[in-house]
C-alpha cells in the first residue's frame, strides 16, 4: 500500500467530514425556511391570538412551530456529532498510515470511538497514578481530547446554542403572551 492509497483514504474521509457539515448548514437552512413559512402562513391567526386570545390556533402553531425547531436542533447536533467522528477516523488514518492497526477504506466510525475510549480509559489510570501536577494536566489533557459529545451535549454547544435559542425564547415569548392574554380574558 503507497502514499497513493493513503491520499485517496484521507480525501474520502474529507469528503465524509465536508458532507457533514454541508448537512448541518441545509438543516439549519430548512428550519429557518420551515417556521419562516409557518409564520407567514398563519401570521393573521397568531397576531389575532396575540392581541385577543380567544381560541387555540395561535397555540397549536406555536406548538409545532417549537417541536419542528427542536427536532431539526437535534438533527444538527447528530451531524456535528457524526463530523466529530469522522476526524477522529481522519486522525486514526493519519496516526497510523501503514494500516498496521485499523483495515484500510473502512469508514466504520466504532472502531474509531472504541480506539478513543480505550485512549480515555488510559487517561483516567494515568489521572489516578499522576504523582505531580504537570503528570494531573497531561492526563487531564488527554482526558478532555478523547471525549466525544452526545447529541444532547452537542446540542448546547456555542455554534448551536447561538442559533436555536434566539427561535426557541422567540417562540416561547409568544407563548406566554397568548397565555397572559388568555388568563387576563
């Protein structure tokens, strides 16, 4: 296996990294797109609500206007966590160029994780057996390099949170605006 095989190996790993994260920009495209029609579309029933509540159109809107922006949150967060993964299969192929340790063109991403929480695991004994502080902060170091995130994580991570959360307290606004109007009536 030449230098040939290890180019091509690394630009199919790129091309998996790059379609992920083009698919965490169509998504965040998509629920831009989706509660911007919602809103248009049912703007009259929603103001009407707003102003004078009286029945539960605007709610319902709102509702699903909050499911949709949550599910496409998550989405985006499961393609930035499938982008993580994907370099860390990018950093095993370029760690180990010979192949002596993984199977060439194999873009399973578990053996990857399974490489990393071993790696982790090593980094909690050395964390436990470290003796002085500079052996506390390279354990500490390589502890923190070999955690991945979940979903859930992911999703409260700064490029995500600073584009969701704005929506959701805009949504959540109005939800408590219909629900002030409707105590008050």
């Amino acid at each position: 296996m030449g230098n040939q095989d290890l180019h091509k190996e690394l630009d199919i790993i790129q091309s998996v990294i790059n379609r992920m994260a083009n698919n965490s920009f169509l998504v965040k495209g998509w629920a831009m797109s989706i509660i911007a029609a919602l809103t248009i579309f049912s703007k009259d029933s929603l103001i009407q609500g707003l102003v004078n509540p009286s029945g539960f159109a605007p709610i319902f809107t709102l509702l699903v206007m909050f499911l949709i922006l949550v599910s496409f949150w998550w989405l985006d967060a499961f393609f930035l966590r499938q982008e993580q993964l994907f370099r860390k299969v990018y950093e095993r192929a370029v760690a180990d160029p010979m192949a002596s340790t993984r199977t060439r063109f194999d873009l399973n991403p578990q053996d990857a994780l399974a490489q990393m929480n071993q790696k982790r695991e090593d980094a909690m004994a050395m964390l436990s057996a470290a003796k002085t502080e500079a052996e506390r902060n390279n354990a500490t170091y390589l502890l923190n390099k070999n955690i991945l995130k979940s979903e859930e994580q992911l999703m409260f991570s700064k490029t995500l949170y600073a584009f969701y959360i704005p929506l959701v307290f805009g949504i959540l606004a109005c939800l408590s605006i219909w629900g002030i109007g409707m105590l008050k009536s």
